[in-house]
C-alpha cells in the first residue's frame, strides 16, 4: 500500500510541476489550473495523511484505504474533465458565432464595396 | 444590402468545386431571378469562385464549421436581409431544384413553418443502403411520438422554412447532422411541418464521406441529441 500511495503523491507532484510551468509559459490559463491544481492537492494530502485516508474509506463503507484512494482519483479526474468538457462546448459554440459573425460581417462588407465600384 | 423578394436559396457547399456551377445553373434556370447564396464552408478547392461564376452569391466562413454551422450561418444572413422563405439544396446535386417550386408553393399556401421535400412520401424513394434504411424506419419510430405525427423521410435536407422558423433557427441549429434535430427543434416551438413528395439524384460528382461506421455514429449521435432536445422541451405541442 505505502508504495502505492508513494506512487499517487509523486504524481500529484508532478501534476502540480506541470501545470505550474504552463500557466508560467502561458500554456494555461490560470483559471484553467485551478480544476488540476484542486485535483493534484486532493490526491497529495489524501496519500501523504493516512488518517485521513482511512476516514474516507471508512466514509465509503470500503475496507482498504487504496481502493478508496483510488476511487476519490477517478471521481476528481471525471470531474475535471466534465469540467473541461464544459468549457470546450461553450468555446465551440462561440467560435461557431463569432465565424458566422466574420463571414456575414465580410459578406456586408463586399456588398458595400460592390455597390460603390457600381456607383463610381 | 436587403432582400431581393421574399425567396432566397441557400446552399451548404464544402469542396464541391467539381458540381456547384451545375447546381447553381440549375437552381436559376428553375427559380430565376431568386438569390442563390453559397455558404462555403472552407473549402480547399476552388468552390466559392465556381459558385460565383455560375451566378451565386457567396458567404465564405473562415473556418470548416460542418453542415449545421454553415446552414445556420446562411439561415442567419437571411433572416438579417429580411427574407421571408429560405429554400435549402444540397450542393452535391443529389436535391433535384425542379422541386422547389413545389416546396415554395406549399410553404406559401399551408400554415406550416417547414416543409421537407421527401423520398418516400408517395412510395416512390428507396433506400441507399441497408444500414442507412435501418437508419431512417429507426428515426420513424422514434420522432412519431414526440412530433405527434409521422415524418416519412426525416434525414431529408431539401428544406424550405419560413420567417418564423428561420427566427429559431438563427439562434438555435443542431451543429452536426442537422435535419432530425432540427425537428425537434421546431416542434420545441410548436411549430409545424410537411412533407411534399421529391426525387433525389445521385451526388454530380466526388463521393459521399458516409461510411458503416460512421453511418453508426450518425445514428447514435442523431439519437443523443434528440433526446438532449425532447428532455429540453418547453411550451405546449401543437399537433396537424
């Protein structure tokens, strides 16, 4: 169990590492660091505290402290992925617009200038 | 610029260089002095200027945004130069422009706020394929109790919508495989549709992309986003 939990917190570490260098290089923004940097430290404090652990497993009515640990791994991941998910929809939907706008927009554009090569 | 009458034919075209003046030509022989409007959804070939040529206007997206954004880009340009009907025809030549005359006609005459040219609705429209025929009796059944009536030929996209319609769907269009949805969509609004009987040819040129697979793609996801749009469902139905 110790090396599994060892295994979690070094990469919770590296998580936090990794997203720390991209929000740095500007790679993520910052309020897109909070989801991963909430899920990293989630996973660094429950494999680094046993007490903690073992309340959780025993909150969940699970006998081993790594299966919990786990659980509570894929339960935050899932969450922050539907959370990205989220936010990739409503970019799409206003990438969508904002095309639809700029083609429109150039279209009256083209009219315009149509009409005044006519008149000229 | 503003509306040229009360008609305008939109057609949703992505690298269909090699049949669009042809469909274009045919369109303005059928309905001439109707707009013809181009949506070129970022193509790599030379669709927009084929189109142009052929006597089209163009509306060309900056980027590749699939059949849905570039149907709801033209149905947005339409509603913002005043057009009271908007007929949809394939740029891939498969919808015969013989037809419209009959979708405006009905358009103009019925009350409904969509009429759908339709393969099967004398009997006559066969199926492509088996999967795809599979595809189309399986939409039946499911669109027959949320629309409170039957659709013969729901994946049909020779679609004429009036002002009302073309409202809605300026602010609101199924992005991928539009047409099931876009149904829902409308009865969503207790709006009403037809179905008038057409032909439909085999593509002027190139290949269709539709594969098995992705034929079963089309049908979960058609299916998912009907559900999505029966679960949010507001008003009251208004059945015809």
């Amino acid at each position: 169990m110790q090396g599994l939990l060892n295994f979690l917190a070094g990469l919770s570490l590296v998580v936090v590492l990794m997203v720390l260098f991209s929000v740095r290089r500007s790679h993520i923004r910052v309020e897109y660091s909070v989801s991963w940097f909430g899920a990293a430290l989630t996973l660094l404090v429950l494999s680094r505290t046993h007490a903690v652990l073992d309340w959780v497993a025993a909150g969940l009515g699970l006998g081993s402290a790594p299966v919990a640990l786990m659980l509570v791994v894929g339960c935050l991941f899932l969450l922050v992925l539907f959370r990205f998910s989220v936010i990739i929809s409503a970019l799409k939907d206003s990438n969508i617009a904002l095309a639809q706008r700029v083609a429109i927009l150039e279209y009256h554009l083209d009219s315009i200038h149509e009409e005044n090569k006519n008149r000229a | 610029m503003t509306a040229r009458g009360p008609l305008v034919i939109i057609i949703p075209a992505f690298n269909e260089e090699p049949a669009i003046a042809r469909v274009v030509a045919e369109v303005r022989e059928i309905v001439p002095g109707v707009p013809v409007l181009v949506i070129d959804d970022c193509s790599i070939d030379g669709t927009a200027n084929a189109a142009r040529r052929a006597g089209a206007e163009v509306l060309p997206l900056p980027c590749h945004l699939g059949l849905g954004g570039a149907v709801q880009a033209g149905y947005r340009l339409a509603y913002e130069l005043g057009y009271e009907y908007v007929i949809r025809v394939d740029g891939d030549g498969q919808h015969d422009p013989v037809f419209i005359p009959k979708i405006y006609e009905a358009l103009r005459s019925s009350s409904c706020e969509m009429v759908i040219g339709s393969r099967f609705v004398d009997g006559a429209g066969g199926y492509s394929s088996l999967l795809r025929g599979f595809g189309i009796r399986l939409f039946r059944l499911i669109l027959r109790p949320i629309l409170g009536k039957p659709v013969r030929d729901p994946t049909s996209g020779f679609v004429g919508v009036n002002r009302s319609a073309l409202q809605v769907f300026s602010s609101s269009f199924p992005l991928e495989y539009p047409e099931i949805e876009a149904l829902v969509v409308l009865q969503r609004k207790a709006f009403r549709f037809m179905e008038v009987p057409c032909a439909m040819r085999p593509r002027m040129a190139g290949r269709s992309t539709i594969t098995a697979v992705k034929s079963l793609y089309y049908i979960f996801h058609v299916l998912m986003g009907v559900f999505v749009n029966v679960l949010k469902y507001e008003g009251r139905r208004r059945h015809r």
